[in-house]
C-alpha cells in the first residue's frame, strides 16, 4: 500500500502540480581540444560537442516518454573556456564563443555553461582575456552562459577580480542595448561556485568531474506549495515543524523520481551519472513559484519580517529530504529566489514588500544569491561590484555558495517593467538604497582575506 500511494502521488505531482525534470545536463570536458592555432581550436571545440552530445536529446525525449515525465531543458556545461584560451586574443575567444553556440544550435539543447573562468586567487592571462572578450562575445550568442568564481572560503575573495567583472557587466549591458541588456542575464558571479550545478547560467564542468558527466536538475515548486496547501486544509493550525516534516517528504519523492530519469539517460549515452539537484528552481507561471511557497506557510507580503526564516525552513527540509533519499544529491539543491523568473516574487518587488536589501538578508539562507535583479541603466561598476563583494561575504563566512546576476538595463529606471519572455521572465527595475558611496573602498582593489575559521580547520 505505501509503495501504491507513493506511485499515485507521483503521478498526482506530474499532472497537476507542475513537477518535472528542470534540467538535464551533458558536462564534457574540452581540455584536449586546446590548440595554439584559433581556427583550429574553435574546429576542435564545435566538432567535440558535437560528437558527445548528439544523442542527448533524442534520449531525454525518449525517456521522458517513456516515464510520463517532462524534461524541460537539455543542456550542456563545458570545463572552463578560459583554460584553452592561454596564448590567445580576444578575437580567438569570440570565435570559440561562436564555435559553442553553433555546436549548442546543432544538437538542439537550449543553453550552454562554461565560458567561465576560476579567478578566487588570481586572473591568469586567459581568464583576463575571456573575460575582456564578455561584449562581445554574448552579443554575438545566443545560447552560451558565463560564470566565474571570484571568492572561496579557504582563499578569501579577489577584488581585483571583482572589479575588472563588474566593468564587464556594465559593458556587456551596452552591447546588448537592443535587447535591453538581456546579455548580463547570461553571467553570473559565485562565490564557492560548485562545480556540478546542472542549473543555467552557472552551470560549469569542474576540475575533479569525469570527461562526460549527467547532472540533472528536478524541480517542484508547485509539487511543494500544494503539499503544504493539503496539510493546511487537513489542520489549520498545523505548526512550523510539521510544515517542515511534510516539505522533507516531498523532497524525498521528487529526489528519487529525478535521479531515475538522469540515471536511464545517462545509461542510453553510456556515461556515469553524477547527481541530482533538487533546487526549487520557479518558472514565471502561477504554480511553479518559490513565492507562492512562503505564502502558503503564512507569510502574506514576500518581505514581511518572517521572510528570512520561512526561507531557511523551506532550503533545510529540501536538503534533508534530498540527502535521505539519494546519496548523489550535489550541485546548489535547496531553493531558489530568481526575482524576474518568479512572479510571485517579481509582484513582491512591484509592490515595493521585497527590497533589494531584504533578498540580500534572504540570500543568507537560500541556496544561492541575488538572482535575476534588474538595475538602473546608469548603474555604476562600482556599485556592481559592491553588490558582489556583499553577496561573497556571505558565502565565504557561511561556507556557502552566493552568486549575483544583475542585468543593468540601458536607459531604464528604476519602476521601469522589463520583460524578456519565456524562462527569464518579467520584473521591475529595483534600486540599492544607497547606491553610491562606498567607492573607495571598492576601488582598494587587492584581496579580501578568508574568514578564521577557515584557517583553523
């Protein structure tokens, strides 16, 4: 009987409550394709992706027929570029960049991670160069995704790096102006990046993973607000820890039926599995929103005090129901606060309950940082950057991963309505309360040092 009633909540999940596998991603490594010749480097780059991953989605499609289950995304994350990119220009990383995109566009997946650099302690010649090549490299792209990790626990966080980034921003905003800056939604910046997060635009292959890898992303949402909206009804008195109690089941159900497709694809390809993330990834459809989460649990205005506690308690009973029901649960897993890809959340920041200062607060205790923020045009770099270093802060002290993507939107305002359409969703552009004054000290550039305890381990 409890096997039949676990088989007919699943189905309940998939039909009703917006369950499915968010993401399904192919890590290959590109190392052996450097090459100090550029034409020959961008052939060996496109003509590799090509061959591993020719058959990701025929088999994703298979096996989500097969399953009844939707496989939203099939995606690819690469080691970093800017480790093929040493001894060579930026002209030679936009042509790499072109050769990704080209090879993503011909075995149909839907974004692409990893021109990324790993500069925590220093910018190598490569990095810097890939990093300069940002503009106009996601100008000229559609699919690829960028991501760099510029602080550690264990290694404190590089300023320098931070800064030379976050000039990029600004300009990468300008050179898709048309777009309304739409390039910036394809970089993000961690700190304690993980290096198997199956989930866009971090996604990355890092160093220590297999030459070919499947990381799969499940997502629920909705499968977790309804289960909540259930026990209310049942017990309108129904206390925290038995919210708590009944979020770990959940995840324990939607973490099992995730690795079982990313197992069977990773078979059809021939390749180990790595894991699964139960990240409670939103969409900007009602129903599959974080929000709408915090709301069924009693918290009537996102923002209200409360928040930062509802949001730790819904990220720890995930977690604690993931790692009970697999032993591959990696990447971010927890719960996600992308502001414009959640329209409960966007309204919260519409209707001014959701600062910009709150969801700093409630990146504390999520499972990454400040997600899909829109600024002001005339944003400053050094405001940018600002932004990172608070969101690193948090992660190195809290030996957790923080990441920042904020897309200043040229010639907009803050109050201005932005909407990109389909996943990135729609939102209000948002201001710092204070966006100025702490440029000098931004400016000092040089290295944060780690936090103590991370000597002492």
């Amino acid at each position: 009987m409890i096997a039949r009633q676990n088989v007919l909540s699943t189905i309940r999940m998939v039909r009703e409550e917006n369950l499915d596998v968010r993401a399904v991603t192919l890590g290959i490594n590109l190392n052996v394709c450097a090459n100090p010749d550029p034409v020959r480097l961008a052939r060996a780059v496109h003509e590799r992706i090509v061959e591993k991953a020719q058959q990701l989605v025929q088999f994703c499609d298979e096996v989500s027929a097969k399953y009844g289950l939707p496989i939203v995304n099939k995606r690819i994350a690469v080691s970093p570029v800017s480790l093929l990119l040493e001894g060579h220009g930026v002209e030679t990383a936009v042509e790499v960049c072109r050769a990704l995109d080209a090879a993503a566009e011909q075995v149909r997946i839907d974004l692409l991670g990893g021109y990324s650099a790993l500069v925590q302690k220093g910018v190598t010649p490569g990095e810097r160069t890939l990093i300069e090549s940002l503009p106009r490299a996601l100008a000229a792209t559609r699919r690829v995704c960028s991501s760099f990790n510029v602080g550690t626990t264990k290694a404190g966080i590089n300023v320098d790096a931070v800064n030379m980034i976050s000039r990029t921003i600004i300009e990468t905003a300008r050179a898709s102006r048309e777009s309304r800056g739409f390039g910036c939604a394809k970089i993000v910046v961690f700190a304690n990046m993980p290096e198997d997060n199956p989930f866009m635009a971090g996604a990355m292959l890092g160093a220590g993973e297999p030459e070919c890898v499947i990381n799969v992303g499940v997502s629920g949402p909705g499968v977790v607000k309804r289960a909540i909206d259930r026990l209310v009804q049942q017990d309108p008195d129904v206390t925290l820890d038995e919210i708590a109690e009944e979020i770990k089941h959940t995840a324990f159900r939607v973490t099992r039926t995730g690795e079982l497709i990313g197992r069977e694809v990773a078979n059809r390809l021939g390749i180990p599995f790595g894991v699964v993330d139960l990240s409670l990834a939103p969409t900007p459809r009602v129903g599959d929103s974080v929000g709408e989460i915090y709301q069924a649990m009693g918290i009537g205005k996102i923002g209200a005090p409360g928040t930062t506690a509802a949001v730790m308690l819904l990220n720890d009973a995930v977690k604690k129901g993931g790692a009970f029901a697999s032993s591959a649960v990696g990447g971010l897993s927890g719960a996600f606060i992308p502001v414009m890809e959640d329209h409960a959340l966007s309204k919260a920041v519409t209707d001014g309950t959701l600062t910009l200062e709150k969801l700093e607060a409630m990146t504390a205790v999520c499972s990454v940082g400040l997600d899909m923020i829109l600024l002001p045009g005339d944003t400053a770099a050094e405001t940018v950057a600002g932004i990172i270093l608070d969101e690193s802060a948090i992660g190195i002290t809290s030996r957790k991963t923080t990441g920042v993507r904020v897309i200043p939107v040229p010639g907009a305002k803050c109050g201005d309505h932005v909407d990109y359409g389909g996943l990135f969703g729609a939102g209000v552009v948002t201001c710092p309360a204070s966006p100025g004054g702490a440029e000098p000290f931004v400016r000092r550039g040089g290295q944060i040092p780690a936090p103590i305890h991370s000597l002492m381990n």
